[in-house]
C-alpha cells in the first residue's frame, strides 16, 4: 500500500500540473485515504497498557509509551506505509499549493493547505520517532527518555511473539 500510494499521489500531483482541474481528484483521494486511516486508527483499543504482565511485561514507562502510541505499536507495518503516503501528500502539499494559487484555483488551495495540519497530527501518531527526536533535540527530557524506551519495548514484543505457545494438550 504504502509505495504504492505514494506513487499514485505523485503521479496524480504530476497530472494537476498539466490540467488543475485533476486537483478535485487529488482532494477526493486525500479525502478517501484519511477517512480510511482514521477509521482504522479509531479501531484500536484506546487507555493504558498492563503494566508488569505476561507476555510483554513492560514497565510503567514502556507501559505508558505503548498506551501513547498504541497504533504504531500494534500495527507497525500498516503505520510505516500510512507514513509513507502521508509524506507523499505532505510533500504534494507543497507544491501543488503555490501552484493552485497561480492558477488562481484558491478554493482547493487552501483546502490541501489545511490539509497540512491534519498530515501532522496524523504523521505525530504513525512516526513518534520522528516528534520524539525532535522534542529531545530541543533539550526535552521526557522525549529523549521515550526514545531511550523505543528498542527495549520492541524487543519485548519480538521476543513475545517468537515465544512458542505452550502446549494446551
């Protein structure tokens, strides 16, 4: 999905160049992809995570993170592609904005411009990584300890998921 669907904007964002009246389209696709990434972002559990219990047992720190970005943590294939079109249409964002307004085409404009807000927040859920650097690069001690929380976490949930079931027989 996700190299795909970054390819797909970038073709259609190509395409609004040469005819603007493709950026409908181009706002219908955003419009069908962020409903279905919220919707699918809105099935997953909400609240805290068991703090010390079978077969992750994560502390209160590592406990909380998961809590705080459970969907990156429950699916992180599907959150690595979603991030990967939501850069697609960050960076489409970009420039079909001063392109449309050129083409004096204000309307959809500022309807993809707007659209950045929402790439943010949803870029903010489906790559901590990246908010997370940032924070700590700016002296933000909660942030830096997260990231310090990152690997470990994964490792525990590698390590549960490669552990063998026991035998029920």
């Amino acid at each position: 999905m996700g190299g795909y669907g970054s390819i797909a904007l970038l073709l259609l964002c190509g395409f609004t160049f040469l005819r603007s009246e493709l950026s409908w389209a181009y706002l219908a696709v955003m419009a069908v992809f962020e409903i279905w990434l919220m919707r699918r972002m809105g099935s997953v559990r909400k609240g805290p995570v068991a703090v010390d219990e079978p077969p992750y047992r994560f502390s209160a720190e590592e406990a909380e993170l998961v809590g705080r970005y459970r969907f990156y943590f429950t699916y992180p294939v599907v959150a690595r592609e979603a991030s990967s079109v939501l850069s697609a249409l960050g960076l489409t964002a970009l420039v079909l904005v001063p392109w449309l307004i050129y083409r004096l085409e204000f309307v959809q404009a500022f309807l993809i411009g707007a659209n950045l807000f929402l790439v943010a927040r949803f870029t903010k859920e489906l790559a901590p990584l990246l908010a997370l650097r940032v924070r700590a690069s700016k002296g933000d001690r909660a942030a830096l300890r997260m990231l310090e929380l990152h690997e470990p976490i994964w490792k525990k949930i590698r390590e549960a998921v490669l552990q063998p079931t026991p035998d029920l027989h």
